[in-house]
C-alpha cells in the first residue's frame, strides 16, 4: 500500500527532475563544443573554431524546471540558421536530434 506524504515526495520529485535537467543541459553543452571542427566549415556542418570565441560561449542555465542551452554571441543564431548570404551550419539543433534518447534516459533517471 502506497501511502502519500504530500509536499515530501512533491519536493523529493522536483528535486530528482531539477538535478537530471541539470545534468542533462552540461551533457548537451559538452556536446555542442566537441563537434565544433575546424575552420573553414562546409555548409551543414557545425562552424569551425576561428578565435574560439563562439565556442567559448556556449553554457547552461536551469531555473526551476527549466533548462537553456545556447550562446548569447550575436552571430550564432547567424550561423544556426543561416542567413540569405551563409549556409547554415547549424549546431544546436543537431545536438538535440542526435541525442534525443540519450535525453529521455537521463531526464527520466530515478
């Protein structure tokens, strides 16, 4: 027989949900920054490292139940998208595609 403790298990379970969301953003972060390669990347690819700074940039940030992973370097979201002169060369996105199971399993941890 299950017996409910009220705001002990509520806290326990945001608890558990806040450190795998954690985990799972420095996972992401971790991935993003290796498949950076080098410089000059091929349309499609993620960019390549020239100063280092784009690389640099990316982190993490969780409030609450809420993750973020991603850059505030102004010409990233020129190179995650593209523009009507540079292909895309996404690396973001591709992160989250390529490691979508691995993401269930760890937001999904006990």
């Amino acid at each position: 027989m299950l017996k409910w403790y009220g705001n002990e298990v509520k806290e326990e379970v945001r608890r558990k949900c806040a450190r795998n969301l954690r985990d799972t953003c420095l996972f992401l972060e971790g991935h993003i920054k290796k498949s950076f390669g080098k410089s000059p990347s091929a349309p499609g690819e993620p960019p390549g490292v020239i100063s280092g700074t784009l690389k640099r940039s990316i982190t993490n940030e969780v409030e609450e139940l809420t993750g973020r992973v991603g850059t505030n370097v102004e010409y990233g979201k020129y190179l995650e998208l593209g523009t009507e002169h540079i292909a895309p060369r996404p690396f973001l996105r591709p992160a989250l595609e390529s490691n979508r199971t691995k993401i269930k399993e760890m937001m999904c941890r006990p």
